[in-house]
C-alpha cells in the first residue's frame, strides 16, 4: 500500500503556493488566516500525495506534474485566464476564482476615478494647463452622464452600484441574461449595439475569452456616441488596438485609459505611450490583498469541509 491519501474532509490542507513573486506576504497571510494550513512554495514541494490544493497564478506546466491529490485550484487573480492558458491544468479539478473585498475595492476605486476624470473633463483641463489656457468648460451633471459597464461579474456589479451612488445613469452588459432590478440590463451579442449607443463613457471589465477578443473593434467603437471616452481595466485582448487608435485618431472616441494591453509589458514603442488621447497604468487597477484573500480561502475551506460546494466556481468554457 501507498501512502495514506491526505482528503480536505479529513485531514489538514497543505497548500502548494506559486505566487506572482509575494511569497512572503502570502505565508504571513496564511498563517494569521488558518494557522492549521501547511504552506508549500513551489518548486518545494515535498511529498506531492499530500498536497491537496493549490493558489496559484502563471503556473508553469511542471507544476502539475504528480499533483494526484489536489482537490482545488484557488486563482490568486480576479482573471482565471493566466491558469486556463496552462496545457496541463488538471480538467477535473475545481477552480475558485478570488473574490475579495479588497481586490473588489481597488477596482472600484481605480475605474470611479477614470469616470471622474472624464465626466469633470480632467483630461481637458491638463491639456489646457499645458497652453496656460483659463477656460471654462461646460459642466454636465451626473445624471446626463450614461457609464456603461460592459463584464458584470461582482467586479461590474460593485462599479454599477458606486457609479449609481454618486447619480451616474448606469447600464450594464454581460453575455448571459441574469435579471438585476437595480440596473438596466443589455444581453448577449443582439443587445451590444442598443448598450453601445449609449455608453458616453464605457467602462471595460471583461475577462479574456474566444468570445471577447477583439469585441471592441472597428464596427462596434463605430456604435458608440460620438465623443465617448472609454477605460479598460479588465483584459487588453478584449479591445483591437489598431482599430482604437484609428476611432482615437478620427475623434469618434475623445480619450482612452488603459491598464491593459495585448503585450504586457507594454513595448516601448507602442504607439499607445505616445498618444495625447491614452492614459495610460501598468496594470495596476487591483491587485489582490493577501490578508482578505486568506481569510477568503479559510472560508471556502472551511465550508466545503463540512459538505458544502466552493464558491465562484470558473465554469470552464464560459465567457462573462
Ligand atoms: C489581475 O489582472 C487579476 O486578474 O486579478
């Protein structure tokens, strides 16, 4: 007989850790969150039997190797695409997205300052600094202000809400139907035009998946208002960058910030770095903050230890 097999409803977790270079925070984190939990950091692994999940973000395909036991997979980042790219990701094994208040927060914030910055005319007021030119623009109140939040997962539904609170006229679109009373809701591909025409200012919160490559291109920046302003913080694959420069370029879109790119890091001589019409961060919209994050996961352990199901499952194959 082999070694016993160590099961998360019995025995005490031990965690394979590989992380986006935060080792040490993370071991702290975990260890004021679940002090029963042994931490592994990859490439120390031990006895692979024993371990039984995993956090982890741009796993190497070697990581998997042997991993027999594991039992589920939490991904350190909002965004799953990093771990669903790997070729060796178990097919049978659960993934956990994060979801924590933090992460949440830090989004929120991030994208209500890019709104602000475009609705209150930021953007025109530092290119007027720049002539010494004192001029009033005209002021549009909120509520004539439509944001549309294209990605309406707990990230868009937590921006919707806080957009809401400070009186924006909000709208929302995801692929799936999901009824919301609080806000008006547009579906799947029929409806991205009818969401499009009003969006003054989009706000992009989509994941990277076959069916949001490129959803912004040509023909859909074309639907937008004219002058619309638009902020991705979700992923640069969901956008053709060509096609923005050109609606940039042509005044069809007044002004763009990015915290994502199609390359990461975003290459010195992208045109991007240059333009007067980007805003440009490197992907720094949210990151994950690991002392929420823990007590995160010693929840969702400790729920499905006494038989419940784990939280924001990533149904494999599905889009936003
Ligand atoms: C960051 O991009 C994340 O997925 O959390």
């Amino acid at each position: 007989m082999g070694p016993a097999k160590i099961m998360l409803t019995q025995d005490n977790p031990v965690m394979l850790l590989k992380t986006d270079a935060r080792d040490q925070e993370w071991i702290s984190a975990f260890a004021a969150a679940m002090p029963e939990l042994e931490v592994r950091v990859w490439p120390q692994v031990g006895d692979l039997k024993e371990i039984n999940c995993a956090l982890l973000w741009n796993p190497p395909v070697e990581l998997f190797n042997g991993l027999e036991n594991l039992e589920v997979i939490f991904s350190i980042g909002a965004g799953v695409d990093s771990l669903l790219a790997c070729s060796a990701l178990p097919a049978k094994v659960p993934i956990v997205r994060m979801v924590e208040p933090e992460l949440t927060a830090g989004m929120v914030e991030f994208c209500l300052f890019q709104v602000l910055r475009f609705h209150r005319l930021m953007h025109c007021y530092e290119r007027q600094k720049a002539q010494y030119a004192w001029q009033e623009l005209p002021q549009l109140p909120a509520r004539d202000t439509t944001v549309g939040v294209m990605g309406m997962g707990v990230l868009g539904l937590a921006l919707a809400k806080q957009l809401q609170s400070l009186n924006y006229n909000v709208i929302g679109y995801r692929r799936q139907s999901k009824p919301n009373d609080a806000i008006e809701m547009f579906c799947g591909e029929a409806q991205v035009e009818a969401f499009l025409r009003q969006a003054a200012i989009l706000v992009m919160l989509l994941p990277a998946t076959e069916q949001t490559r490129h959803i912004i291109n040509r023909e859909t920046l074309a639907m937008l208002p004219p002058k619309a302003c638009l902020v991705n913080a979700g992923r640069g694959e969901s956008i053709n960058e060509q096609d923005l420069l050109m609606a940039l370029d042509s005044g069809q879109l007044q002004a763009a910030a990015l915290d994502v790119f199609g390359q990461e890091p975003l290459p010195t001589d992208h045109p991007f770095w240059s333009h007067p019409g980007i805003f440009l961060t490197p992907h720094i919209a949210s990151i994950t903050h690991p002392p929420t994050a823990c007590r995160y996961i010693a929840d969702a352990l400790q729920a499905y230890r006494v038989g419940g199901a784990w939280p924001n499952l990533v149904e494999t194959g599905s889009g936003y």
